[in-house]
C-alpha cells in the first residue's frame, strides 16, 4: 500500500483529533460558559473546523485504504496541516495567549481550502477504466 506509514500517522491524529472534538466541545458547552462571549465564539469556531476537517480527513484516510493513491494521501496531510494551523493556533492564541501564534491561522485556513481544492482536481483528471474522465 502507497504510504502505509503515513496512512498509519494520519488513522492516529483521526483518532486524537475526534476525541479531543469529543472532549473540547464538552468543556465548551459546560466549563467554558463563563468565558467571554468573544472567546467562545472564536474557540467555537475552531472546535467546528477541526470537527468537520477531521471527518474529512477520516474520509480521506478510509478512500485511500479502499484505493491506494498518491494524491489522495496528500489531499490527507493537507487536511492535517490545514486543521493544525488553522484550528490548534486558534486554540492556543485564544487559551493560552499566544499572539504571534495567530499569523498562522490564515495559513492553516489556506491549507484546508487546498484539502478541498485536491479532491475537486482530483476527480477532474482522474480517468475511468474506460479511460474518459467521469
């Protein structure tokens, strides 16, 4: 299988990435109600990317496991970075006050629209068994 490190690496941040969606929006929902309204909706914002690009990246993961692809494994690990740099540097500006942490964000941002970007081109040029584009 193409990668099978990598597929391994990215089954595990699936895994650590949705508990922690699982625990976060808990918190969130309980504990967190005492922050301000500014710090809950920007950490509310990032709890919803990393949630929904993490069902993404289990997507990608489970297709690639299905259909080994080069392309696929990296629209994976672009799908990775993305939530890293756009949700985690959320979290630790907000949390932690870590400003200069921030500048990442936009990136992070950037990174997922290329995740998406990489399915769509993916399916333009892949070709069917009959060899015309579907």
């Amino acid at each position: 299988m193409t990668g099978n490190w990598q597929v391994k690496v990215l089954t595990l941040f699936v895994g650590i990435s949705g508990c922690f969606c699982v625990l976060f929006g808990a918190w969130l929902a309980h504990a967190g109600s005492h922050l301000a309204s500014e710090v809950t909706n920007r950490l509310s914002t990032a709890h919803i990317y990393q949630f929904i690009h993490t069902l993404a990246l289990f997507a990608t993961v489970v297709w690639i496991q299905v259909k080994p692809d080069k392309w696929k494994l990296v629209t994976a690990w672009l799908f990775l970075i993305g939530i890293v740099g756009f949700s985690v540097s959320l979290y630790l500006k907000t949390l932690f006050a870590v400003p200069f942490i921030g500048k990442v964000t936009p990136l992070g941002g950037v990174t997922l629209s290329l995740a998406w970007l990489s399915l769509f081109f993916y399916a333009m040029l892949t070709r069917t068994p009959t060899g015309k584009n579907e």
